[in-house]
C-alpha cells in the first residue's frame, strides 16, 4: 500500500496522492536501464495502460506524480530502438511524454503557467522543485532527440531540440539571478540570495564545521528558529 498509510503522521506534510503505480513504473523503467534486463521493459509493456503510464498528461514532475518522467525514460528506449515488439505501447509513453515537454514551452494543448519573468510556475507550494526537475527533464529529452535525429511535435508545430535546452537553461539562469528581482534563489550564490530560507541544509551548520550529531527535533528546535543568516551556504 501507500507509505502514508503506514506512516500516517506524513499525510500532514507529503501524502502521497498518486499512488504507488507511478513509483513502480519509475523503478521498472530504471532497472531497466541499469540491468538491460527484458523482464522490467515487459513490466512497462504490460502494466502501462493498466497503472497510468500511456493515460496520465502531465504538466509537472516532482517527488510524488512521477509519470512524466516514467514516460521521458520510456520514450528513450523507443527512440533508441529497444521497443521491439512493445513499439506501439511505448509509442503511447512517448505521446505523454512530448505533451510534458511542449506544455512547459507553452506550445501544447494545455500549458504550465508562468510568471510574468518567465519562470513556470505549476505549483504555489514550493514551486522551485517543480523548476529544476522540468528543466532537468527538459535537457534529457533534448539530448534523447538529438542523438535520435528528430524533433519535438507540439501543437504548435515541430520544435527543434535545441528549443528544449534553451527553455531549460532559461530557468536555471532565472533560479541563480537572472530575474526581475536579481535575486539568487541557491544560498550562497551571487551578491543577492535568502538569507534565512526554510531548508535544512542551508539553515543547519556543515558537518565540516561541526560534526556534533543533528537530530530530526533538534534541526528544527534549535537551527530553524534561530534569528542568524543560514550557516550553510550553495546548497
């Protein structure tokens, strides 16, 4: 079952509302591609329709819906000629997989929001996560189509490749600075970046400046509420 019905006080902060096919899926896909083993491309063959991976459009990708990057992953296998005789259910996974991609491009039929700077914007709660993982999705495909020779089919029209690694280095230079607040949203970098933002790593001391034991209460009890500028910076 899911995680957060056995560990139930995690329904507050990170319930899982997709599901476990999703995860299952993802781990099929990555072993996969470590083991070359044809059993995990059989799991995607078979359970693909039945547990969302040729269903589910997707216009995020982040730590609990893992669809569109099951479907960029799946889409790898077909372009590099492994489908065999899965070709058309993989060629479902790869339709899904360029709906992501052209909606973060807004060139699809249903586009992620973006700020008026020019960042997406799909989520209100903690939206920079859903950034970075898109645009890591974003310069994976593009090197997927490259090596393959083709193109990203949108709505709008066929897009080149190198379209996809602009829009994604669009955002990472957004995330370090290049922004109508010239602000840095990595502590730690550039002249203008938070000072005391919520996130372990930047807000409790580094382990190579001292190694004293930090328990799960303590790093909130005693590092998120102190008044100082986080300790720990480019994290």
């Amino acid at each position: 079952g899911k995680y957060d019905s056995s560990i139930t006080v995690a329904q507050k902060y990170y319930r899982s509302i997709s599901g476990y096919n999703d995860e299952l899926l993802w781990a099929a896909a990555w072993l996969y591609q470590a083991s070359n083993n044809q059993y995990y491309l059989n799991y995607l063959a078979n359970n693909g329709d039945s547990m969302g991976g040729t269903g589910w459009g997707m216009t995020e990708f982040g730590w609990d819906v893992k669809y569109s990057g099951v479907q960029t992953l799946v889409a790898k296998f077909l372009m590099q000629g492994k489908a065999g005789q899965h070709a058309a259910v993989f060629e479902k996974y790869s339709v899904k997989a360029e709906y992501f991609m052209c909606s973060c491009l807004g060139k699809g039929s249903r586009n992620v929001q973006k700020t008026p700077g020019g960042l997406i914007f799909p989520q209100k709660w903690n939206n920079m996560q859903f950034v970075t993982s898109a645009s890591f999705l974003a310069t994976v495909y593009s090197d997927y189509l490259t090596s393959a020779g083709k193109t990203l089919t949108c709505a709008s029209g066929n897009v080149a490749p190198s379209e996809l690694l602009s829009f994604a280095k669009s955002q990472v230079d957004y995330i370090l600075g290049d922004n109508p607040r010239a602000t840095s949203y990595m502590v730690g970098y550039g002249n203008n970046y938070p000072q005391q933002v919520h996130h372990r790593g930047s807000s409790i001391v580094s382990i190579k400046k001292d190694s004293s034991f930090v328990s799960c209460r303590g790093g909130y009890a005693t590092w998120f509420s102190r008044k100082a500028s986080d300790p720990n910076l480019l994290t």
